[in-house]
C-alpha cells in the first residue's frame, strides 16, 4: 500500500469507523490511546487496510504500520463475532506478503517485522464485558492440553466495549474515537425514541457539529456518514428481530426467519462486510443462503 488516504467512494463500501481511522493522524491518534502509546505527532504512518480492489474480496477495516515497528489491525462490530481471531490472520498474512517480499524470507539470520496488534472494538447494544481476549487456539479441534506445544500459532485479539463506562477515560484519549461513540450513541438513541434512522442520525450529526464533537470531519463528510450508519442501523434492526423471532416463535421457525431476513439484507445490496459483522457468519455461509 502507498500509505495514502483511501478513497471509500471508490475503493470499497467502508463503514463509518473505517472511513474515520483509514487517515495518517487520526489513526495515530486512535493507536496512541488503544495502545496507550506516546508516538508523537508527525510519526510515520502507512496505511496497510486491505481493499476489495486490490484483494478480490477481502477486506478489513483499518490496518497501520505504525513507526515502522507496530501493524496495528483493529475492526468493528456491532456484535462480537468469535471467529474474528481466523478472519484477522487472514487479514494479516496478506498484509505481510505486500510488506514482506519472498526473497527476504530466504535470507539468513532474523527477519525483524513489525508487532502485529488486534484490536476489536465492540459497538453494539447487547451488554458485553468492558475488556476480553478472544485467542485462535479456541477454534482449535485438538484438546486444549495438547497446544502447550511451542510450534503452534496463537493469535490474541483484545475486544474492548467503547461503550462500557469503564472506558470512558480511554475513549476520550482520542476525541475522534469520542465523537465516533457519541454520534453512534446519539443516534440509536434518538431511534429508540421513535424517530425514523435516517432524522435520527441526521439530528445526532448536528448535535455533534454544534458541540464541536469532531465537527470538521462531520461537515465534510455528512453525508457519507448518514448513507453509512443508516444501513448500519437497519442491519441491527433486522438482526434484532432476527433474535426475536428465535425466542417467541421456537428455534426451527427462528432459524428460517433468520435465514430469510439475511438473504433479504444479502440480495438488498447491504455491504456484505456489515452483515458479517453483526451475523457472526462467514462470507461463504452468507452466500450460501
């Protein structure tokens, strides 16, 4: 990658966090309070995030190289998908074979690479622990007692809850990260209330511009944003439902509704990258429909 903002219009249908953190400073920004970091200003920063153009499909929402020293690969989900630890290996082998050329993993001696860092943000309704660790070894089929091995591969993913309070302090380390959680807040807030998606992400936007909650971005970007997180809550509406029907009307009839209600977000043009997100199912299950 040539470290170089993408163009969402062009380059792939990014949700809100993506198109936000894909920028060299407020990706730094975002590191640097994740990680609890102290890169200053100015610090190198490539911007490594998978497209579908470039990858036939594959996509992630943000990868940085940060320094030359940290890959940072973070994701967002409106509700937390365990196999996200197999689809960030993924995401990060291809990564490294456009960062790593074949002839150096020949050479004698120790290829030094950046430390890889994954990091979900979980951004939905249901309640979720303030912080988790999901590792890849659970989705091993051997006995846990036999990965003590050294030669196996682990891959640890930290999820942390932007809304719990007890990140609080951690979010506002990176006011863009603030105003993110804010809008999205404001926004479900306002639908709860009975307001339509579109008027409630609408009056969250202004409500954020007027405060001065990440208010250039949001003017410059308004509209994007409203399109994005529209059909993110009409995705969580249906997912909702979704789990509804499976409790009221018995798991067979759920299950077939749930079925039915993704094939309808699937054939209806919705990003298929958001409904693995909130679904929990893969691209392949999703296609299989």
């Amino acid at each position: 990658m040539d470290g170089v903002p993408l163009d969402f219009k062009r380059d792939f249908k990014a949700g809100f966090f993506a198109s936000l953190f894909n920028d060299r400073e407020r990706g730094l920004e975002l590191v640097n309070a994740l990680m609890d970091g102290s890169y200053p200003p100015g610090t190198d920063v490539e911007i490594e995030t998978l497209t579908d153009v470039f990858f036939m499909g594959i996509q992630n929402d943000l990868a940085l190289l940060v320094g030359n020293t940290v890959l940072f690969l973070g994701e967002h989900q409106s509700s937390v998908n365990k196999t996200i630890t197999v689809r960030f290996i993924s995401y990060y082998g291809r990564i490294l074979e456009g960062m790593v050329s074949r002839k150096q993993t020949y050479r004698q001696g120790t290829l030094k690479l950046a430390r890889p860092v994954f990091v979900v943000l979980y951004n939905g309704i249901d309640p979720y622990p303030a912080r988790s660790v999901l590792k890849l070894s659970r989705s091993y089929k051997e006995p846990a007692a036999q990965l003590e091995i050294d030669s196996f591969i682990e891959l640890q993913a930290v999820v942390v809850n932007i809304h719990a309070p007890e990140n609080e302090e951690l979010i506002r380390k990176s006011p863009h990260l603030f105003g993110y959680v804010e809008v999205v807040r404001r926004g479900r807030d306002y639908h709860a209330q009975g307001m339509s998606v579109q008027d409630s992400v609408r009056k969250a936007i202004q409500e954020c511009i007027d405060e001065g909650i990440i208010a250039d971005y949001l003017r410059r970007h308004a509209s994007e944003v409203i399109g994005m997180l529209t059909e993110q809550f009409n995705l969580d509406d249906a997912l909702s439902a979704r789990h509804a029907d499976g409790k009221d009307e018995g798991i067979q009839i759920g299950e077939e509704r749930s079925r039915r209600t993704l094939r309808a977000l699937r054939d209806s043009g919705i990003d298929i990258k958001l409904i693995i997100n909130a679904s929990g199912l893969t691209e392949e299950e999703i296609k299989r429909l």
